[in-house]
C-alpha cells in the first residue's frame, strides 16, 4: 500500500538523534501505562480503561510535530499519547483513572481518558462521537480573529467521521480556510464494526470536497506521520487552510475494559497487525540508527516503569471527590429576596421589541469587542429574516458579523471552540424550531463544560433565537422549546418580553461566564412597544419581575404570555378580582422567592404559557408550588397552556382557537378564584 512507504530519515526531517529518543521514550511511556491501566482493571483498582495501545505512533509524532507554545490540541479519549507528548503527567492520567478529587482534568466528573488543561490549551471533550470537530473549527476561527498564531490538531476516530459534526467541521474549516488538521486515526473498528461497514470510499479523499487537501498515511510508521503533520501545520500556518491525515492504524486491545472483541475479530488478526508495531518499529529504527544500545534501552525501560508505579502510588492515595454540586455553573445565581413592588416603567424613546433586541446587540457589541455575531442569513444587508442584526455587519465589519451555513450542530458548537479562546460569541439560530440538531451541542457540551472540566473552562455563549406561535408560521416556524433547555443543569435559558428587558438581559446573559438561551417571543416583535432605556441597562439573570398586583390570584408567565396576562389583569380589575402578574424574564435560574412571596399573599396560583401543557415549563412551577407553598394555597394550581399538538396549525382561525389569550387567562382566573 502506498502509506506503508518506509524511506524518510529522521534528520531530513529536522528531527535531531536527542528529539527521536525522547519520542521513542514517550510512546514507550503511552504504552507501558497503558498495559498498567488494563492491570489496575483486572486486579479490580480501576473501574474503567479505554486502551490506546497500537496508536503510539501517531499521536505522538503528530504532537511532536506541532509548537507546544501556540498550537491547541483537541485529542478524543484514545490519545493518551497526544496528551503525554504535549506535557501532561503520569500522574494527572492516573489521577482520573482513579476519579480522585485533585484530578485536574475533572476532578472525578467523568470518565477517564477525557484530556482537559487550558494552560497546555488541550480543550475539554466529552464522550460523544464527533462534537469535537466543529470546537477545533471554532478555536481556529477565533485564532483568526484574534491574530494569533497557533494551529489547531483534531483527533478522532474513524467511526466518528459518520456524525454529521464531522461534515460540519469539515465545510466551515474549508470555507473560511482555518488552521485546522483533521487528524483521523483508521484502527479499523468503530467498537465492533469494520471500517467496511462504516465508511463508503477513503476518509483522506473527502477532504478534496470541501476544498482542502487529505492523505492517509501509515499510522504504526513516526516518521511518516511526522512529515505529515508538519507539512500539515506549516502549510496552515502559511494561511493556506485546513488538512486532514487519515493515519491507518490498529487498536490492540479492546474498544473498552467493558468491551469483549473476541466477539467480532480473531486473534490471527491481532497477531497481524502487530507485526507493524510502533514501539517496537521505533526501537528498531533507533537501534539500526546507532542511537540507542542495550544498556540505554535498560535504562529507559527502568525509568519509565519508575515514573508510573510512582504516577500510581501518588494517584491512588490521593483523597476522594466529595462535592458532586460544585461547579454546576461559573456563576450560581440563587434569588434569596422576593420582588415586591411593581417595576417603575423605565425612560427612553418607546420602540418595539425587535428594534430593542437590534439597538442593543449594537450596544452590547459596541461594550465588548471580544462579542461576534454570527448564524443563518444574519450578515450583510439581509440583518436576520426578523431584521434583528440589521446593521451589524455594516458597523463592526464582517469578522464579527458573518453568515453561516445551514448547519446548526457547527453553529453552537463553533461557538463553544470560540468561547475557549476567550471570545463572547452570540450565535443565532433563526427558529427555534430548527434548533434540535444541536441538541448535543447545548446539552452535552457547552452545558456541561464547567462542571465536567471542574471549573477549568467556562463557555460564555448566548444562543439567540426567536420561539413561540403568534404569526401564523404552521408546526415548524411556531415551537416553544423552552421546557427542552430549562431541564438542562449548567444551560441559563432567558425570555424577554418588554424591549427595557431585551436590552437588560442581553447585556446580563453576554457577560455572564455560562451559557445562555435567549429566547424572544416572536409574536411580540412588533406587536410590544416601550421605552428604550438610554446608557447602561441590566436585568439580573434570576430575578423576576412583578407586572401588576393583587390580591386574589397570583398569574405567572413569561414572554408572550406574560404580556397578555397584564393585559387580562387590567380586564380582571373591572370585575373586581385583583392580580399579581409575575414575569418570570429568566426560567433557569428561577427566581423563586418572588413566586412564593405572591402565593402567600394571593393563595391562588394561575401560570400560563403557550408550549404545550403536558411536561411543559409551567409543571415545573406547579410541583414548586404543591411542594414548598402547599399551607397558603386556597385552590388547585391551575395552568393555561397549549394542548398536546405538536405545534400551531397554520390557518389563522385554528391558531387562534389554540394560542392563550387575554380572554382566556380571564375566564380561567374567575374560575380560579370562585374555588
């Protein structure tokens, strides 16, 4: 085969006799912990190994290969030896195979082998397959925007060249030709299955579709790959995009210590390919080199054996997680003081909730130039199909604003690689409706970043979107997906619903170090007016606001709703029944004492929003209620919500037959409280 080529020589390279024995040293170490990590398993001391054994050559001479003062490192949870070669100890290894609390990487939060350390500028991943190709695209970007050198190595199985971030990734590195290198490690087997059922063609030749060069070399072979990498990484560094190197190579042992590959490959097999081993075709090449004798290969052997059954002692005794609450978020927001009084009505020039949310995105990006605007159509003269960016690309150029493909997943997840290198990114998702394919990308990372790396990253993002029914858009342009996100520990999820609050809650949900939701009821767009408070304006994150008092029945709601809900307390007022009218601005975190503060008062309770009654946000609040509220209340928690379809049909007399109303919130607040 044409990677299997063995004709390079390691000075042709730049590579001096000292750099080949320390490489040498290094896979010798990825393997020797390797073997002890399945050791510990079997004696019962670690829980969990995924091996690495038979992939030493490439992830350490791909390193090696790449400046450990400006590059970044995405390796997945196969590349101990990338992580080795870039500096990481022995014993912050061992430290997460045993779960201890002084783990660095997460401090006993997931499993081992998930490599995290902003200092060496190794990103934090996750278990999902793929989710780290669009944060290596996202990094490269914001280097780009930043003017700062480094190239960004990406390692993946080929198993995870099938998810659809790795198309993703792969489009958005080559349309905008990012110093990225696609490192896709080929060890034949995605857990159990071939590389013949998985993969249609050659990995390396679907790079030429999106527009960048793609080779596949021999994986078991440093120097080769090596060469590849450092052509790779200069050809990037010269400005002239991406690269991916498909490396073939095999795995030795089992996916996993839970994983039995007896069951799907045979041992004739394994024997074969390890007849190419890495270590020991290295050790060959050093020894016909004259660069390492008996007693030099004795000695390193011993060393190396030393440093892990330290690595071990030292991780093995070290104390044990205690705190599985810590680090949830950056920043813990836990209303302790109720609302009480109705809001004064800010000053400033009355306009609509759409030009509030345009008037303070520029202001927001005026504030913070590390802040980039970036989605589907919101660049250029277009500004967004609601006209929400209009403008921004004219003012702060098209580095900070620009257009995206249709691709959602890379959307939010370029964002989280952005938010790494200390961008503010505000990406757009132009309905919510169209959000669910970066489900993983919202959940599963940026989510969940703070509390798996154990605080070492945060992933300051505001996902903005437009949710909800009101303008006749049918099941896909009318979803409220509020109840998906708010479930989710680690994820802010924020609802304006006056143009004071669009502005006050933009500028709390960009400069606050979590991710953040930023749904805008669309039906209010141009539907709201009110004052646009001039000169610097903040809404907590967490803090209710109290629209309307009274004391016979408490409303809560949020966005549309909670308009319609004031509207229907001033019909209420005409019929004597009074009404405190809480808007709760932010569902997660949620300002509770406000809640219970009215409930005390009213002992009636009516929450109403338009996403569907059954599971939707509002049960929440109701159980909130019953559990923490039950001596006040005079009545059943009662809620005024959407009926289970999937969403708004689009003729406009069934819509409004479904949507909540002013004179529906009436109706169910006099039947509330003749209880």
């Amino acid at each position: 085969m044409e990677w299997m080529k063995r004709d390079l020589h390691h000075r042709d390279l730049g590579l001096s006799d000292s750099q080949m024995v320390e490489m040498f040293r290094v896979m010798l170490m990825a393997r020797k912990m390797d073997d002890r990590m399945w050791a510990l398993n079997r004696q019962g001391r670690a829980p969990f190994v995924v091996g690495s054994s038979g992939h030493e050559a490439v992830q350490v001479a791909s390193a090696f290969a790449l400046d450990r003062e400006t590059d970044w490192l995405l390796p997945y949870y196969r590349d101990m030896g990338v992580a080795l070669a870039w500096g990481t100890p022995p014993v912050e290894i061992f430290l997460a195979v045993f779960a201890k609390k002084t783990d660095p990487m997460s401090g006993g939060r997931q499993l081992p082998n998930h490599w995290s350390d902003p200092a060496r500028r190794i990103f934090t991943q996750s278990s999902v397959i793929g989710t780290q190709f669009p944060h290596a695209a996202g990094i490269a970007k914001a280097l780009r925007f930043r003017r700062e050198p480094g190239v960004v190595a990406v390692y993946g199985g080929e198993g995870s060249t099938s998810e659809g971030d790795w198309h993703e990734a792969m489009n958005f590195a080559g349309i905008h030709s990012l110093p990225v290198i696609f490192i896709i490690e080929n060890n034949q087997y995605a857990i159990s299955v071939p590389t013949s059922q998985e993969v249609a063609g050659s990995i390396a030749e679907r790079a030429r579709g999106y527009g960048f060069p793609g080779e596949t070399v021999d994986g078991n072979d440093a120097l080769r790959v090596y060469e590849a990498t450092k052509r790779a990484a200069d050809r990037a560094r010269r400005g002239d995009g991406p690269y991916l190197i498909e490396a073939q190579t095999y795995r030795y042992y089992a996916h996993t210590s839970d994983d039995d590959d007896r069951l799907y490959r045979t041992r004739e097999e394994v024997d074969e390919w390890r007849r190419n081993d890495p270590v020991v075709a290295m050790k060959q090449y050093l020894i016909e080199e004259r660069l390492l004798t008996e007693q030099e290969e004795a000695a390193l052997e011993d060393e190396v054996e030393r440093l892990i059954a330290e690595a071990v002692s030292e991780a093995e005794s070290a104390p044990d997680p205690d705190d599985p609450f810590s680090h949830v978020y950056a920043r813990v927001v836990v209303p302790d003081d109720p609302t009480t009084e109705v809001e004064q009505v800010p000053t400033g020039p009355e306009v609509n909730l759409i030009t509030a949310i345009n008037r303070a995105i520029h202001e927001v990006m005026e504030a913070h130039p590390e802040v980039v605007v970036f989605g589907e159509d919101v660049a250029g003269r277009k500004g967004g199909v609601f006209k929400a960016t209009e403008g921004v690309t004219e003012r702060f150029g098209g580095d900070r604003c620009f257009n995206t493909p249709i691709a959602e997943s890379s959307i939010v997840g370029v964002a989280v690689g952005m938010a790494a290198v200390g961008l503010r990114p505000m990406p757009e998702i132009q309905f919510a409706d169209y959000i669910h394919p970066a489900f993983d990308q919202i959940v599963s990372e940026a989510a969940r970043i703070h509390y798996r790396s154990n605080g070492a990253w945060t992933c300051p993002i505001v996902i903005r979107t437009p949710f909800g029914a009101g303008i006749h858009g049918a099941l896909y342009h009318s979803q409220s997906v509020e109840s998906f996100y708010a479930h989710v520990p680690g994820l802010k999820v924020v609802v304006p619903s006056t143009p004071a609050d669009a502005k006050g809650l933009l500028f709390a949900a960009v400069e606050d170090p979590d991710p953040v939701l930023f749904l805008e009821p669309k039906k209010l767009y141009r539907l709201v007016k009110g004052p646009y408070p001039e000169g610097p304006w903040r809404v907590d994150l967490g803090r209710a606001a109290l629209r309307h008092q009274g004391r016979d029945l408490t409303i809560v709601s949020y966005g549309a709703t909670a308009y319609f809900a004031v509207e229907a307390a001033r019909m209420l007022e005409d019929l004597e029944i009074g009404a405190d009218v809480i808007d709760l601005r932010t569902l997660k975190p949620l300002d509770w004492p406000t809640i219970y503060e009215s409930v005390k008062k009213t002992s009636r309770v009516l929450i109403v929003h338009e996403d569907n009654e059954f599971v939707g946000f509002g049960a929440e609040i109701a159980a909130q209620v019953a559990d923490k509220a039950f001596e006040w209340l005079d009545a059943p928690v009662r809620r005024y919500a959407l009926g289970d379809v999937p969403a708004m049909p689009y003729a406009a007399s069934l819509e409004n037959r479904l949507y909540p109303s002013p004179e529906g919130i009436v109706q169910q607040a006099q039947e509330l409280v003749k209880y």
